[in-house]
C-alpha cells in the first residue's frame, strides 16, 4: 500500500458525530505514512475537550486492523492547532448537504472586522437572513442558528 | 528551585484550576435557567476538562515517575491540589456561578494569551489550542454580567452581591511563589503581577458597562498554591475522587 493508498483508507472513516464527514475532510488527520513498512497516523483533536477524539481513534484503529495491519502508531499532536480552515472542500460541501451549515470563510463577511455575528447562510433555504440562537450547540463544534425566513433552527460549525 | 519542579508545580496549578472549576459547572448539567444555557455552561465545562487532561498528562511527563492524567487528577490529596480557592466556590445562584465565572474567564484570557508564547513548545502548543475556546467562554461570561447586571432590579442586586461576595478569593490569583519565578525567569509563564493591572481594569469596565461597582480591595483569602484550600474542597473531592478510591485503577 503506498502513502496515498493510505489516505484514501481514512477516507472512509467517518466522524462519530457527523457521520457525512470523514476524518481527512474534518482535517483532524495531519499525516499518514509508512515508517519502516507501518502505517504512522498523525491526528489532531478539533477542541481540546472533544469527547469524541477517542472514539476517532478506535475507528481508525478498526479500519487498519480490517485491512490486515497489526503494527500500526496513532500519534495526537496539538500544534499548529487545528482551525475550521483544515475542513476541505468536500467536506463543506458534505456538512451543508447535511444540514449542517459549514463555517464562513473569513473573507465573506465585513461584520466581523465590527466584531457583528457572522452572517451565516441557512442550509435549508439558502437565506442570509438568520441569527445566533447559543454560541453553543449540540457538539462542542457548533453553534446553535435559526433562519428568519423559514424559520428552521439549524447547527452551524462554528468558526475558530 | 530546579526548572523541572518548578515547571511540575506550575502546570499541576493550571491543570488543577481548569478540572476543578470544570468540575464545578458539571454540576450544572440538567439545571441550567434554559436549555441554551444549560448546553452552554457544559460545553464550557468540557473545554476546561480538556485543557486539564492535556496539561495533566505533560505534568506526568515533566515529573518522569509514569504518572498518568487520571493518576494527578483523582489520586492526590487535598493538599496537593494547588487549584485557585475562586474555582472551588459553591455555584449558588447562577448569578454566584457567573461573578465566580467571569473573574476567572478574565484572569484565564489574560494568562493563556501570554502562555501562547512560552519559552517550552508544549506549553505554547496547550495554550494556543486553549486560547481559542478561553476567547468564547469570556466572551459568554461578559455578556451574562452584562445582561444580569443591566437588566432588572432583582438580577442587578443580586449579581451586585455576588461580585461582592466573591471579590476577597480574587487576590489568590495572583499571589506569586518560587516555582513562579522560575517559570517567569525561564520565559515560561507570565509574570502575574503585570497581569493583575490589566485584569483590573478590564473587569472595571465591564462591570461599569454592566451598571455594576467594582468592589473595594479589602483582606483577600491566599493559600492555594501550599494547597490549603477553603471549606468547600474536601466535598469536592470526595466526589470527584469516589469512582478511583472505590475501584482503584477503572478506566473509561
């Protein structure tokens, strides 16, 4: 199996919380090589207290034992440390289809530079027009929104 | 002081000001004012577990004798848990919960900002994970204070009473030992008497914000960093403690 290989192997373990998004499209796998013949994974845990990182790591450990590896390393590193950036393409695009609306891109919004809420857009029917229900949602990584037009409460994957 | 026990006893202090007062606003689970809050002062909770377990486990490292996080977080005695006496207060009213909160989110911001760029990597690495979830819980602790503070006479009086009440523990937090200069000299942590100035003045203008006085600077309670705690430890512990005194050595 090469480096890539590999890659496309974590691929398809999935976020025990949000079951749409693989750990490689979350960006919590830094590395995955072979050293010395065995497979070296490098993860990062998104918020210092995510109660899901040891989970995260059985699974990874499940998918490389179902393809015959006994002699493998799962190392965490903290640093640098991990931001909403690391989240892929594919991955937003997975989060949003999910219902899930993913984080603004810094860029997007001006209300940030005045310290205003992110303007954060609806995954149900595309509105800008929402607002912050909790900065705290049902996972450490979200926040709680509601849409002023379709009036839909929604999880937004907050930015940090 | 060797750097080595110093560094020990300065990150067992960090670990033990985050699991306690972590521990603390567990209790709050399924009690929260409104479903919002509740889910809010549990994942504030969560994050300050996490940055116990993180710096937990590099205490065990430092000390080299194979300690493991669970080890320092649940089988030590009372006097060795140097935690700030502010983290260990009762919750009383949520009023209670966030004077204590807030005074501790400003100290936590202002210390964690400059553990960002520690001399020692792992430190750094902690604090620059750390600081991002710190920034929101402040940011939550400010507007609670304002929205108590400044809303109505009942919540404004009984807020009011909480600062005051809780003013006399804030002094600990800033009180200064040996293994402190040697963290200072090494360029590991900050120097807090630079801190307490600028702690003061951003929790004077909140409060002001918030329609509230700053209490007077009167006797202040001391003691945490020998590890002689108030009252309230020993119900902690017992607590906190009785899975690993009951079944030494269970894991999740």
């Amino acid at each position: 199996m090469t480096d890539e290989e590999l890659w496309d192997l974590l691929d398809e373990v999935m976020d025990p919380e949000i079951p749409v998004l693989s750990l490689v499209d979350l960006g919590v796998i830094r590395k995955a090589e072979f050293v010395a013949g065995d497979p070296v994974i490098t993860i990062t845990p998104t918020y210092s207290g995510c109660p899901a990182m040891k989970v995260m790591e059985e699974d990874i450990e499940a998918v490389l034992q179902g393809v015959g590896f006994d002699e493998y390393t799962i190392k965490t590193v903290l640093s640098p440390a991990w931001t909403t950036d690391w989240i892929t393409e594919k991955g937003r695009k997975a989060l949003q289809d999910y219902g899930i609306a993913p984080p603004e891109q810094a860029t997007s919004d001006k209300g940030a530079l005045l310290g205003h809420p992110k303007e954060v857009t609806c995954p149900n029917c595309k509105s800008r027009k929402t607002k912050m229900l909790s900065q705290f949602g049902s996972t450490p990584c979200k926040a709680l929104y509601q849409c002023n037009d379709c009036k839909e409460p929604f999880d937004y994957f907050k930015c940090i | 002081m060797e750097k080595k026990q110093a560094l020990f006893n300065y990150l067992l202090r960090l670990a033990d000001n985050s699991a306690i007062l972590g521990h603390k606003l567990s209790e709050w689970c399924g009690h929260g004012p409104e479903l919002e809050e509740d889910i809010a002062i549990i994942n504030t909770a969560l994050d300050l577990l996490g940055h116990s377990r993180s710096l937990y486990t590099y205490a065990g490292e430092v000390e080299g004798k194979g300690k493991t996080e669970d080890d320092l977080a649940f089988l030590r005695i009372e006097r060795e848990y140097k935690n700030a006496l502010i983290t260990e207060l009762p919750n009383g009213h949520y009023g209670d919960t966030i004077a204590r909160q807030y005074l501790f989110d400003q100290f936590n911001y202002l210390l964690f900002i400059e553990l960002e760029k520690s001399s020692d990597e792992t430190v750094a690495a902690i604090a620059a994970k750390a600081i991002k979830e710190i920034r929101y819980h402040l940011r939550r602790s400010i507007e609670w204070t304002l929205r108590l503070g400044d809303g109505t006479e009942e919540s404004h009086a009984k807020i009011q009473e909480a600062f005051d009440d809780v003013w006399a523990y804030t002094g600990d937090l800033f009180v200064q030992d040996d293994s402190d200069l040697v963290i200072i000299a090494e360029g590991i942590g900050p120097d807090l008497k630079a801190i307490q100035p600028i702690w003061r003045e951003k929790v004077k203008a909140t409060l002001a914000e918030a329609t509230l006085l700053i209490p007077e600077d009167g006797w202040m309670h001391s003691g945490s960093k020998q590890g002689r705690h108030t009252e309230h430890m020993g119900h902690i512990l017992s607590e906190l403690q009785y899975m690993q005194r009951t079944y030494p050595g269970c894991e999740w």
